[in-house]
C-alpha cells in the first residue's frame, strides 16, 4: 500500500487571471445593481404623496367609511351608503349620490 499523494493537474496562470476578472466584473455589476436599487427605493419612497384637505364636515349623523380623491374633488363613502362629492377648492358639497341597495 502506498501513501503517495495523487498528482496535483497544473493550474494555467491565463485561466487564473481569466478567472479573477470575471469576479471582479460580477461584484462590480453586483454593487452597481445594489446601488440603483437603494436609489430608486430613496427616490420612489420620498414621494409627499396626495394632499389631503386638513377637515371635511360631514352631515348629521354620517360617519365616513371610505375615501377618495381626483382633480379638483374629494369624495367621502360614508354608511349609511351615500357618496358625497366635495369641491377641493372651496370644500362645498357638490354632489351627493345615493346608493340603492
């Protein structure tokens, strides 16, 4: 029985150098990628979002159940199933719907 090691295959320094370059492209690309991603996070997070009217009157009785808005109106779903459609601007009701059950 012989305790010989098996022989090592010789490694080519051009397949090395080969080897290395495509490791350091891959992490550049991997540290680009990050970096546009925490950009695009920052930029797409940092949205003030919609400006919302600072009070709405509702009428007697009503309790708003859902919200919503568009250019130049604001719409409040309350429960006792009616929507009503404010003006942005001077905050009047403009129209109320009655929902039919």
């Amino acid at each position: 029985m012989e305790n010989s090691p098996e022989p090592q295959p010789e490694i080519d320094p051009a397949m090395i150098r080969y080897l290395r370059l495509l490791v350091t492209i891959l992490t550049g690309t991997m540290i680009a990628g990050l970096l546009v991603i925490i950009f695009l996070f920052v930029t797409r997070f940092s949205n003030t979002g919609p400006e919302l009217p600072g009070t709405i009157t509702l009428p007697d009785g009503a309790s708003a159940a859902a919200f919503t808005q568009g250019n130049g109106w604001y719409a409040v779903v309350t429960d006792d199933d009616r929507i009503l459609i404010y003006d942005r601007d001077s905050g009047a009701l403009r129209q109320t719907i009655t929902i039919e059950k």
